[in-house]
C-alpha cells in the first residue's frame, strides 16, 4: 500500500498509527517493543527505493504536486463517489473503465462473520478482528456517493477520490475473510488453499473482460512533451496532467506546449549547434560570448542529471521555465554531454532496499532452520 501511490503512503502511516494505538498497552512489554521497532525499520529499508527519492524531489525543487489545492479538491473528492450497486456488480452496458466490483468471494466469506462472532473469536486475536472489521466496513461505506462528509470533507480531500479507500477496505476484509473462513474450514490445508486461491484467480480473469478497451488512448512510451488535451488544454506531461511539474513550469504550460525540443540560450549571448538528443541523452556544441550565460536544456528539471562541458562535470539547477539549465562563462566551441544518471540518495535507497531484502530472508531462514533442530 506504501508504493501505490503518494497519498496512499500518508494514509497507510495513518491506519498503522490507528493500529498502535489500539494496543498501546502491549507497549510497555519490551520485547513487543522491540519487534514494532525492527519491524518499522524493516518497512522504511524495503520502501526505501520510494521515499528517499520522494523526499529528495520534495526538498530540491518547488513541485506542483506539493502545493495546497493542486490535487487534493473537495469538487474531485464528491465527484468520485461510487453507487452502492457498483461496489456489488460491474455493468457491462456501461462506461466501464474501472471495476470497483468487491466480488462475491468476497462478500461470501465476509457474511460468516455472523458465525464467527457467534461462535466466538480467539482472545489472542479477536481486538485485531474487531478493529480489521469496523476498519473495513468504514473503508467500504466512504467510498459511496451518500456518504455525508461534512465537516470532514476539507481534511480528508487530500485522498482525491473516495474509492482509493477501496484498497484499504480490500486489505482489511481480507483478513477478516481468511478468518472467518479459518473458524468454518477445520484443518486448513495446503489443498484448501489451492482450491480457494484457484477460484479467486478464475473470478478476477472473468472480470478483466469488463473493462472496455479504447483504442484512442495512447500508450506511455508514445506520450510527447507539450501534448494538449482538446478540451481542457491542459499540457500534458508523461501520465499526468502537470500535477508533478515544478511550479514555475506548471504555471507556464504554454511554455512547455511551444517548446522546440532544442537547447535554447535564455541569458547573454551564445550559439548552439549539433544538438543531438535522445531520450534521457543530449549532446550539443556551444559558444558563449560573455560569461553568466544561461543555457537552458529540453528536460524539466529533476534531480538526477549530470551535465559535463569539456569532461569537467558542471552544476545544474532550475530555470526560471521550470527546465535543466545550467551557467556558462564565456567559451568557444565547448562539448556539451547532458545524462540522466540519478542521484546519490536513489543510489543509496536502493542499497538499503537490497541489503533489507537479504536480511529478511536470511532471517527468515535461520529462524526456520532454528525452529527445525529445536
């Protein structure tokens, strides 16, 4: 749930301190308080490819997607609501380009929660089991047009859509259902699991045949910068709309819309020539007649490049259109070579995500392998 999205990393954060805070008590036993710490760091080093290089945008530059208002609106949060058949069945007749279906295994296994809670639920789990349940159930509900914000429709605008709360409803009744189903199904086996699991993946591939294709629709390697919708004219960048643009290019879409894909000289005086460019690559000659001149790049401006003129690499920063520039003193006929290599910290984060994926599974391993001679 961390990796899906942005918003979703901030609301995941959330449900997990709802979480701790429901058994705050167990805190006070040191061991549990030492696996809740070693299991954050384990979190933080599996995800650390995500947020690292999101907190490094983050600081680096002013981006759109930061700003109040940018993504996050009480129109879109409204606008977005579900009809309670939708969560129930997927209309084929209809404009169907999602399928927010919950799906019958699912609403199956969750009615024997009736049973389960009749029947009793383990006291080693059963907080957990309420907390999942209501959870869920809550998860579910918000996502309904009906659903009466209120008073809380500013705070929780921040999620955009009502049904990306479907994610955190799939995730607690899930659990939920593998419970309820444990309690009905005496001596769970590995045939059990196949069986069900087998049903589940037949039950999703009915649902693909669901969502209509459109043949308009482009797919993202084919996206070119400074594409405009034709009815909003919106520049288009990559997948979004500009939301992940600098500010000072977001602002100035039209920029961006009659760009030449070339190198441009912004401030003093200079020439260039040979711009060759490919993808994340571009090499080019310039000339420069005064020093402080300002070269600006085809490339909105994100950490990661690395500009070299002559071999000696250069600093780079942000232009005031939002794109890679770079400052010049006054050369002649200078080699210009423009890479997108990462950064640092993107090299760094993925160490960490390596180094804890390897020390899960040692651990896992060696406390299998323990548990065996035991």
């Amino acid at each position: 749930m961390i990796l899906t999205h942005i918003l979703m990393t901030l609301l995941t954060a959330i449900m997990a301190g709802i979480f701790v805070c429901v058994n705050i008590v167990k805190l006070k036993d040191k061991k549990i308080l030492k696996l809740l710490g070693i299991s954050v760091l384990c979190i933080l080093g599996i995800s650390a490819f995500f947020w690292m290089p999101m907190l490094e945008t983050y600081f680096a530059a002013n981006y759109a997607v930061y700003q109040e208002g940018s993504m996050a609106t009480t129109e879109s949060l409204y606008e977005s609501g579900l009809d309670i058949k939708t969560l129930l069945y997927t209309d084929t007749k209809g404009d169907t380009t999602h399928v927010f279906e919950v799906g019958i295994p699912i609403l199956l296994m969750f009615c024997l929660s009736i049973f389960a809670i009749k029947k009793g639920i383990d006291k080693t789990y059963r907080k957990e089991y309420i907390l999942f349940l209501i959870l869920g159930i809550i998860s579910t509900v918000v996502t309904i047009k009906e659903f009466p914000w209120g008073i809380f429709e500013n705070i929780f605008q921040i999620i955009q859509f009502k049904w990306r709360m479907l994610l955190f409803s799939n995730f607690f009744l899930a659990i939920i259902c593998a419970i309820n189903m444990n309690m009905v199904v005496k001596n769970f086996n590995d045939k059990d699991i196949i069986v069900i699991s087998t049903i589940c993946i037949l039950y999703l591939g009915l649902l693909m045949p669901l969502l209509q294709k459109n043949p308009e629709i482009q797919d993202i390697d084919q996206y070119t910068i400074g594409e405009v919708t034709e009815n909003k004219r919106d520049t288009i960048v990559g997948m979004g709309k500009g939301e992940y643009l600098p500010v000072k290019s977001n602002d100035n879409r039209e920029y961006i819309r009659t760009r030449e894909d070339t190198v441009y000289v912004i401030k003093g005086r200079g020439e260039i020539k040979e711009v060759n460019k490919k993808g994340q690559n571009l090499t080019c000659k310039i000339s420069t007649l005064e020093n402080g001149t300002i070269v600006e790049f085809p490339y909105i401006y994100y950490p990661g490049y690395n500009i070299t003129v002559n071999d000696e690499k250069v600093e780079n920063f942000e232009s005031e259109n939002g794109f890679l520039a770079i400052s010049l003193p006054e050369i002649s006929n200078a080699q210009v070579v423009v890479e997108y290599v990462g950064t640092n910290v993107m090299f760094v984060s993925k160490i960490i995500f390596v180094m804890t994926l390897i020390s899960i599974i040692v651990f896992k391993i060696a406390k299998k392998y323990k548990r065996h001679n035991i």
